[in-house]
C-alpha cells in the first residue's frame, strides 16, 4: 500500500489534482470540459515528441535535435504545400505530412548514427545535428518562413474533433498504447531496457545493440516531426522557433513521470501524467496572469519540489 | 609478431609517442594554433593590437563558463543552469557594478557571491536532494532566468567605464588584459585546489564513486564543491559580459549552457567524467570562437554561417569517433 | 598509528606475547539489507601480530564484515571496540583514521588518475595535506618494487591489466601503513611468483605488530600464510580456531554446515569422433598468434597460463568479438565466420560465451531474473517481436528449477542474489539456447566451494550430453579436475597441450613459463 502511495505515478496525480484546484479558484472557467479539452489537446503535441524521447532515455542517451528536428519537419511540410499550391499540384497536399516526417526520419537516422557507430555522446552529437539542421534551414530559407501551410491532413489531426474529442488526442493515446506495447511486451522493448542497463551484457547476450539504438533515434526523429508536424497544423504555419519550447518541458515531463534520466527503465503512463502535468501548469500560471518571469520561476521550482518529493520517498537510502 | 614479444611484462611505450590520454590535450592546442595561424593570415589586420584584443576578449566569458561547466563534467554531472547562473550574474551587474569604486568593489562581490550561491543550490539539490544533475540544473536554470529577467526585464543598465576599459583594452599597450584575467582567475582558484586531496576527489568521484567513497574521499563534499565552482566561473562570465557590452542581457543563457558543453567536450573532457584538462577546455572554448570570426572573414555568406559552425562542431567531436571505427575489439568501445 | 621507532620495538618483541594483545573486536554486530540479513549477532576477536583467515560461502557475511569494518556501510546493532574503546567507525575515512586499511575484492581504483594519485587518494602527501607530488611519486614507486610490480606511478590505472590493478590497489592499503590491514580475495589474480611475494610482506608486517584479516577461498593459502581461522556461515561467526587443527575437510564442513564428498565429477574415457571445434591459426592484432586446437562434443577443454597470454582473446574471438580476426575456424566441419554474438549464439551455429566480467558483461544486475534469463534466448520466444508470455514463464521456471538459482521470485532484481546464484543465472540464460559450445571465462571466480561443485557437475552433464565445452580457468586445480584436455597459452598461442598424467600442476606451471614439461605432451593440438 505504501509502495502505491510513494509511487511517482501517485505523487503526480496528486499534483494534478492541486493544480486543477489552483486553476479553478483562479478561474471559474478552468474546470469547465472544453477548456481542458483543449489542455489536452496541447499537451498531445508535447506528448508525441516526449513518446520518442522516452525511448532514448532509456537507452540512457538524450536527443537534444528536438527543436530543430521539429521545426525542420514542419518546414518542409508546409513548404510542399506551398510549392504545390503555386504550381497548382494536387498531390503535393497529401505529399506533405509523408515528407515531413520522412524529414524527422532522416534526422533520427543521422542521430541515431552518430551515437551508435561513431559513439560521440549524444549530448553533444545531438547538440551538434540540431545547430546543423538550423543552419540547413536558415541557409535554404534566407532565415524567413517560406510561403506555405498546413496541408488538411495536419490541420485536421491537430484541431479537428471526432466524437467530440480532439484527433491530436486520439493520436497521442493511439502513439502511447503502440509504444506502451512496444516497450514491454516485445523483444526490440526488452532489449532496449537492457541495452539502458548496460550495453555490454546486452551485446555479449547477442542483441544487434547499434541497430536498436539507431532504430530507437529514427523513432524519436519521427515522433518529433510529428509533434511538429500537428504544432504546424495548430498554427497553419511553421516558424523559426516553434520548436524550441519544446526540448526542456520534454525532459521535465519525462522525468515527472518517474523515469530515470540515466536510463534502463520508462514509464509510459507516468509519462502521460508527466506531460499532463507540464501542461497544465503552464496553463495555470497563464490563467493566473503571472509575468513571464515569476512564471519560470514557479515552473522552475515545481519540478524541482516534485523530483525533490521522489527523492524523499521514492529512492530508498543507500 | 614474435609470439615471445607479447610477454607479460609491460610494453614500454616507443620514447616520442604521447602518453595515453595526452592527445585530448594535445589535440584543442594544436586545432587551436591552427585555426589562430589561418585567423591571422586572412585577418585583414593581420598580427596586431587591433586584431588580437577583440579576439581575446570574444572567447573570455565562454571560457569562464566552460571552465566552470568543467568542474561539473569532471564529476560526470552537468550543469544546464549555468547560462542562467551567467545571465542572472550579467543581469546583476548591469544594476551593481557602477558608482564608486567601493560601490563597484561590492557589486562585483556580490555578483561572485549570487553565482557561488547558485552553484551551492544547485549542488544542494544534486548532494542532498538526491536529483540527477541534467535534471536538477534544468529546474533551477528556469528559477535562475526568472530571477535574471526580473532583475533586468530588457537589456541595458550600467557598468562602470573605467573598469570595463581597462579589462577589455591591453596591457603594456599589446598584452590583451582579458586573457591575463582569465588565466589569473582560474589559476588562483583551481592551481592551489588542484594540489588538494579535495581537488583531486573531483577527478575520482567522477572517475569512478564507489570506489573514490572506498578510498575515504567524500563524495558529496566534492560534488557540492564542483557546482559551486561552477556557479562562480559562470558568475566571473557574467561579470566580463558586462564589462564587455557595459549593459546586462537576461536573455544571453541557453547559448552559453550549450556552448560550454560543446567546448568542454572539443577541450578534451569526457562526458562520462574524470578526465580533462582546464587549459584544454580554455582552448575549446577559443577555438569554437576562432572558428565563428574565421567564417566572418572569410566572406561566408551569413545565412551560411549556422550551417557551418554546426559542421564544424560536429567535425570536431567526431574527432575521437576514428578512435572507436578502428577498434579492433568491439567490447572495447562499448560502455 | 605507532610510528616506525614504535614497530622496530614492537617487532623486537615476542611474537607470542604480542599476538595476546587484542586490536579490534567486534561484539553483537547485526546488519540486513532490506528483508535478509547479511551478518547476525557477531562477535570476533582480531589480536595483534596475527594473520586471520575468515573462512566461507558466499553469502556467509564476510564481505558484509569487512563493509562494517571498513566504514562503508553501519552495522544496525553492535559494538567495534579498538584497543578497548569503543569506536564509532561512521565511514571510510574514520576506518582509515584509526588505521584500518582494505584490498577490496572489486578494487578501490578510480580509473581516470595515475597509479600514485590512486595510492594516496585520500591523503596530502606534503605539508598541511597538499599534495606533494615528487613524494608521492616516490613512495608510490618504493611500495610497488617492494610488492615486485613494474608497474610506473605515472600510468593510468585504466590501462592496467586485472592482476597489476590489484597490485596497485595492495599497494594502495600498505601506503596507508595500517595496524589492521584486510585483504578480500586479494591474490585473485595474481601469478604465483606475485602471490609468495606479497606472503613474505604479510609475514613481515605481522612480524611489526599488524593484524591481518585474510579473506580467500584458496584454502591453500590459508595453509601457507594464516595463524587463526575464523569460520563464518549464513551471517554467524561458528567458530574460531588456529590454524592446522582441522583438516581442509573438516573446515569445508564447517563452511557448509554439511559433508562435501567429491567436488569434481568423475572424467569420462575420452571423447572420439569428429570435432565439433577446429581452430587452425587463429591470430589477432599481435595478442593471439596461430593459435590452433581441436574441441570435440563430450569434451570439456581447458585453456589455461599465466595471466594476459591471449586466453581470453581467443574465446572473445571465437565469439565474434573481435574484428580482423585470421586463421580459420571450422564448426562442425564446416569453415564459418563469426562476425558478432548474435552470429554466434544463433540456431546455425549455437555458440555460448559465459564472459570474465559476471557483472558488467554478463548481467543486467538492476533487471529481474526472469529479464536476465531470456535475454540471449528471447528472439526465440516471440512472433513477429512480440514476447509469448506462457513460454517465457516456462523457460524462467524450468531454468530456475534445473540450476537451482535460490531466490523469492524471479521476478527479483538480479543484484539481490548472491555472487554464486548470479553466476548461475548467467550459466542458465546460455543454457536456454541449447548450445552447442559453451566458452567459459573463470565461471567460478570468487564463488563458494558448494556452488563450483554444482557448476563442475553441471559442466560435465552438458559435455555427456554432447556439448564441447571450452573453459578457461586461472584456477590450476580445475584445469586438472575438471577438464579432459588443457592448452596452456604462452605468448600468444598455445605453447603445450596437456591431456592424462601430464596434467597435474607442475607441467602446467611448467608449460607456463615456457618450460620444458615431463611426460607425454602434443603442441598444438593436430
């Protein structure tokens, strides 16, 4: 029972839970069913790419290209529309979700590359892919959002609704439970969770070790595009800096959500409230009107209260 | 090879190869030289005062971060809050450093001092809160960012003219003084540390803990001591930008954090803690800058410049991949 | 710590007299981690002057005993009294203070620094505990030509084999010139001639006044070197005596709690027929040069030298480790390349390597048993990537039944288990794939007597049902125990085959140093 109560799922509930209270007693508006639809429509985008990103935590690796990887997809998609458009193409709308992701695929593959084969950390491989594809971007583009939008396909996925519910959460939830899958009941799951305990012995026990890792990148590149992807349906544009919000709260969200930052376990679920959780704090703070600067502190100092919560409860002392 | 020539007894090295690990110091020196032979040569001033100080002065609060990014890379953390630690620290002394000089002699105090307390939070968080540091660094850096735009909401403020001139100009009229600043600064605290049973639990804890802990070393003192380290360094950053711009920026953080670790890495440090060197992450941190005022001169068009500093960095860290390609023994280069 | 006017007295003096004097004791000493308890009620007496032998299983407390000693973990309950006063030991440091010194098994060594920062880790060696690093330099140097290592204080300790590391690390306890020095399995891997020179030190320290802990599984050495033994069973000090009142048998019981009969299993008539394992000329990069043998199904073959001759290089290549490998390796009389463990351990070939490192290489430990047990065999146990629940459950039972892994679950974390169940877990997961060679490096390292005889039976029950088995082992009794046929590397190849009467330790030792060996021999195995 304990072990329950001190889980990191329970203690993120619980935050939840005290964040919906805050936000309500700040706003009437914020328990209200639409209003958190859509919160749970924004944390989709946030979800998706954090879905990529698990996977690499557990391999104990970090993947620090998810601005750029991104923005670069979303780029590129609405570029294709943009192109088809003035050529008056009808393929290039259904073209344009297809290239972007095949965009966030390659990069994936690149990452995915460099920290296997050539092992270069992949902090710093990562780092290195991102400022890359910034300077591939800016250099073809003259540093301007190329004419273009969203094609319906993106549009439709990022604000339609069916049955009520927004279609980015339908993505997200279809995303988690393949991943969810993915994860434990499947032998490319185990070994990358054993690939995270220690690539050796998972070596030595004949698991194709680089393949995984570089299918593992290629996963989060295409998670990434997609979230970019959705991001840019939300907008009906790309931007330079859509991207760049999200690399940090990916992180916070993935941690919040009980898994180590040093890799060898994940949680799928935890990652949902973990993501959830960002989200909705983000917005509370907005709700109640706080400076941007406070509200970094306040996002700031929350993480920091939760792990220090894990910490406490969580870890036995060794 | 003569079966009898593989005996146990150790093979001596032949007497002009460097020794094992000497290359991650070697190799940032001798880029470094490089790229500053090719900077001079199409430098349209070539070797002078007017080229040299600039040059100098460009790399300074990189270096000061990097350095301190060091001390927590050396201990296998990493420190994401430590451009925020430096705009919090530059944020500060646009508002501190200026009025009289004991009003100024306080104010850089202070400023040292928010950094060095911001690097025992941090160490705090990581020692006795028990967070991994990318996570717990990443928390704090949001706080330190709020703090620094709290405290300077847009870029401006004032710094002190005479000071800032006479650490960004030369010294006897060709030496630059930011580089003579740098080296006294990092020599005073890290030369004396570095002869201490505490320095060196730096390298041992991020070498290997259980067995550093075994030895009778503490491990949270040295811990704790590394981020402060890293708190102040970013803080003598903030200090110079200021004194180099005469104004404080909130925003300058997220670039410097990544620099550092791109520097820290190129100088020769390994990511997975206990080696490196201060001088070859001085040298990284140069030569990441060099790189960027070599592509000015050279006429890249600037659109193209991102793309090529991106290369370059990539390059330079695949360095040590051909290491690992032409492993003969795949174990080898597994973790 | 006495000065050294202090031990010349104290060596002066009679031995017997002095070894009266009681250093440290330990009374009521309690300690469990979680829901098992590792020591129970124990009470030991360590005199001056005395070489200690604590005798037993894993698992029987004693690495727990030199944890409380060494301050790296606290006992729950108990007392540590040095020279009559109690003392609160809260940490490594303080051990170190009141001049308690370790050889720890798995080795105190940070990688990254030299040889001489790794002896004086913890201590300045220069005035107001800076560091002085000429003198450190020094001392490093004269401690480790004493301990007869060529080892320079300026190399990093990453690029140290196994056994000059653990020369470094004996070095590392006598620089802090301890009263109470502990050494835990601390010969390991060492070679003979390093093994007698470190007894002679021993002998001489407890000629000053020092009292040593020894902690071995050789009983050999306990005969050689020790003058008191302490017996330890599941957490309880049973009894201590001195040393040569007992049989080896008698202590083995003692360590047991029960009779052991024979530890090897009877060797079969040898195997005929073709063999399964044909090596010819096998070299690489200059550390295995032409190395040639045979290994036949039924055959149990055992590669043995003198440490860091191409032993372990030579099975890491047959299991596609290596890259750039020559020569030529036949399988079942069929030339084939093993280009990486998953090649190896597949259907075609059906290759097992059980690697030297249990914890880094052959185990995930934070995983579960069940976890650790179907990894190598888990691409058997899906379709389309997808994980049969039944068939795995089964596997893990069955493999757990048939090894007999002592544990509450399987689904346990690894790391809960001790040594000997660990390595069982890593013999059980080659095991599932039914292989059809079975490449062993030291599979018994640090484990208790009653474990190797489960593993020796289980390595000749494989043999009998038809597996080739090839061992390499530092172990010289187990080279002539257990296996049918032993090439000893020298230099990168192997030097002599030793297979009937010649195997027995003199020609091994022999054949070690590239001396000629009496008897019947066959170089190179064709």
């Amino acid at each position: 029972m304990t072990a329950i109560l001190r889980s990191p799922t329970t203690i993120v509930g619980v935050m939840i839970v005290a964040i919906l209270a805050i936000g309500a007693s700040a706003s009437p508006n914020f328990l209200n069913a639409s209003y958190l639809l859509q919160q749970l429509q924004i944390s989709s985008f946030l979800g998706v790419v954090a879905l990529g990103a698990l996977g690499v935590i557990v391999l104990g690796q970090i993947d620090l290209s998810v601005p750029w990887t991104m923005t670069s997809s979303a780029i590129a998609a609405t570029s294709v529309v943009g192109v088809g458009a003035a050529a008056q193409d009808v393929w290039s709308t259904e073209l344009a979700m297809p290239i972007g992701l095949a965009v966030g695929a390659f990069i994936g593959l690149v990452n995915g590359i460099g920290v296997a084969l050539l092992r270069v950390p992949a902090m710093i491989w990562t780092l290195g892919i991102n400022a890359v594809v910034l300077g591939l971007c800016i250099f073809i583009t003259g540093g301007f959002a190329p004419p273009g939008e969203a094609s319906p396909l993106m549009r439709s996925l990022a604000v339609g609704r069916t049955l009520g519910l927004p279609n980015a959460l339908y993505v997200w939830i279809g995303i988690s439970l393949v991943a969810a899958f993915l994860l434990t009941r499947t032998y490319i799951g185990r070994a990358i969770v054993a690939i995270g305990n220690g690539e050796r012995a998972a070596y030595l026990s004949g698991v194709a070790t680089q393949g995984v890792v570089i299918l593992v990148f290629v996963f989060a590149g295409l998670c990434s595009a997609l979230g970019g992807l959705l991001l840019a349906g939300y907008a009906n544009q790309a931007y330079q800096t859509m991207g760049d919000p999200y690399l940090l709260p990916v992180i916070a969200a993935i941690v919040i959500g009980g898994t180590s930052i040093q890799g060898g376990s994940g949680s799928v679920t935890g990652m949902l409230l973990g993501v959830v959780f960002v989200t909705l704090l983000t917005s509370v703070l907005s709700v109640l009107q706080m400076p941007d600067p406070h509200r970094q502190i306040i996002y700031g100092a929350v993480i920091l209260i939760t792990l220090l919560l894990y910490g406490r409860f969580t870890r036995p002392v060794n | 090879m003569v079966a009898t020539e593989i005996s146990p007894a150790r093979r001596s090295r032949p007497p002009l190869s460097l020794p094992p690990g000497a290359w991650r110091l070697a190799l940032p020196l001798v880029v470094l030289a490089v790229l500053f032979a090719v900077l001079i040569a199409i430098h349209p001033r070539g070797l002078a005062v007017a080229s040299m100080t600039p040059w100098a002065n460009q790399a300074v609060t990189l270096a000061f971060v990097a350095v301190g990014q060091f001390f927590v890379v050396v201990t296998r953390g990493l420190d994401l809050s430590i451009g925020a630690v430096l705009a919090l620290s530059n944020a500060l002394a646009s508002e501190l450093v200026s009025g009289t000089p004991v009003e100024i002699a306080v104010g850089v105090v202070a400023v040292l001092a928010v950094g060095c307390l911001c690097g025992a939070i941090n160490g705090a968080a990581v020692v006795f809160g028990r967070i991994q540091p990318i996570v717990a660094t990443l928390a704090t850096g949001a706080i330190y960012t709020g703090l620094a735009l709290i405290v300077r909401p847009t870029p401006g403020g004032d710094v002190d003219e005479a000071l800032s001139d006479m650490l960004t100009y030369e010294t006897f009229g060709f030496f630059p003084t930011s580089l003579i600043l740098l080296f006294a600064v990092v020599y005073l605290v890290w030369w004396p540390l570095s002869r201490t049973v505490l320095g060196r639990s730096l390298y041992a804890i991020g070498s290997n803990e259980s067995a550093a802990f075994m030895s009778g070393l503490n491990p949270k003192r040295a811990r704790l001591l590394a981020h402060v380290l890293a708190g102040f360094f970013a803080a003598c950053g903030g200090l110079f930008l200021a004194f180099q711009t005469l104004s404080g920026d909130a925003s300058v953080g997220f670039s410097y954090t990544l620099n550092s670790i791109a520097a820290v890495v190129i100088g020769g440090a390994s990511l997975a803690g206990g080696v490196g060197t201060v001088i070859g992450v001085i040298a990284g941190a140069y030569l990441l800058r060099t790189i960027s005022t070599i592509m000015i001169f050279t006429g890249l068009p600037p659109m193209a410049q991102p793309l090529f500093e991106g290369l370059v960095l990539l390059a330079a860290v695949s360095v040590g991949a051909i290491e690992m390609i032409t492993s003969r023994n795949k174990l080898k280069v597994l973790r | 710590m006495p000065s050294p006017d202090d031990r010349a007295a104290l060596a002066g003096r009679d031995r017997g007299l002095l070894s009266d004097v009681e250093f440290v004791a330990l009374s009521g000493i309690s300690k469990s981690y979680g829901g098992t308890t590792a020591l129970e009620s124990v009470d030991l007496r360590i005199r001056r002057a005395s070489i200690h032998a604590i005798l037993g299983e894993n698992g029987a407390g004693k690495s727990t005993l030199i944890k409380v000693l060494t301050g790296v973990v606290r006992p729950d309950a108990g007392t540590v009294t040095i020279e009559g006063a109690a003392f609160a030991v809260r940490s490594p440091a303080t051990a170190a203070a009141a001049g308690i010194a370790c050889v720890f098994q798995e080795l105190s060594l940070v990688p990254d620094l030299s040889v001489a920062d790794n002896i004086f880790l913890a201590r300045g060696t220069g005035p107001l505990g800076f560091i002085d690093r000429r003198r450190q330099q020094k001392a490093a140097e004269a401690l480790l030509r004493e301990l007869g290592s060529e080892v320079r204080p300026t190399d990093i300790v990453r690029s140290l084999t196994l056994s000059e590391a653990q020369l470094v690390e004996i070095a590392k306890a006598m620089a802090k010139r301890p009263r109470l020095l502990i050494l835990d399995e601390a010969t390991s891997a060492l070679g003979e001639q390093q093994v007698g020179r470190l007894f002679e030190i021993l002998r001489r320290l407890r000629s000053e006044g020092v009292s040593i802990l020894y902690i071995t599984h050789r009983m050999h050495e306990v005969d050689t070197l020790c003058d008191t033994c302490s017996v330890f069973r599941n957490g309880r000090h049973v009894e201590t005596f001195p040393q040569g009142e007992r049989s080896p048998d008698a202590v083995v019981e003692l360590m047991l709690g029960r009779s052991v009969s024979q530890i090897y299993p009877a060797k079969p008539a040898p195997a005929a027929g073709q063999p399964l394992l044909d090596v010819r000329d096998l070299s690489w990069d200059g550390r295995i040069d032409k190395v040639s043998f045979v290994v036949r199904p039924g055959e149990i073959y055992g590669i043995g030298g003198l440490d860091g001759h191409g032993q372990q290089e030579t099975l890491l290549a047959l299991f596609g480790v290596l890259r750039n490998v020559t020569g030529e390796v036949r399988f079942d009389g069929r030339s084939v390349h093993i280009g990486s463990p998953g090649r190896a351990k597949g259907r075609a070939l059906g290759i097992a390597l059980v690697p030297e490192d249990r914890k880094s290489e052959g185990l995930h430990l934070p995983l579960t048993i069940a976890h650790n047990l179907t990894l190598s065999v888990l691409n058997r146990l899906t379709r389309f990537g997808v994980i049969n629940g039944g068939r795995q459950r089964r596997l893990v039972d069955d493999l757990m039944r048939r090894l007999q892994i002592k544990s509450s679950s399987p689904k346990a974390p690894v790391s809960s288990l001790s040594g000997g169940n660990q390595q069982k877990v890593v013999l059980a997961k080659w095991l599932a794939c039914d292989p059809r060679l079975i490449l062993l490096c030291d599979p018994t390292r640090g484990i208790d007597v009653g474990t190797k005889a489960e593993i020796y039976a289980l390595l000749r029950r494989l043999a009998d049902e038809g597996a080739a088995i090839v061992l390499h082992t530092t172990d010289y009794d187990e080279l002539i125990g257990l296996c049918d046929r032993v090439g000893i590397f020298y230099g990168g190849t192997i030097l002599r085959e030793l297979t009937g009467d010649a195997l027995n330790e003199r020609n091994i030792l022999r054949a070690s140093f590239a001396l000629a060996t009496d008897g019947p021999t066959d170089s190179g195995g064709h």
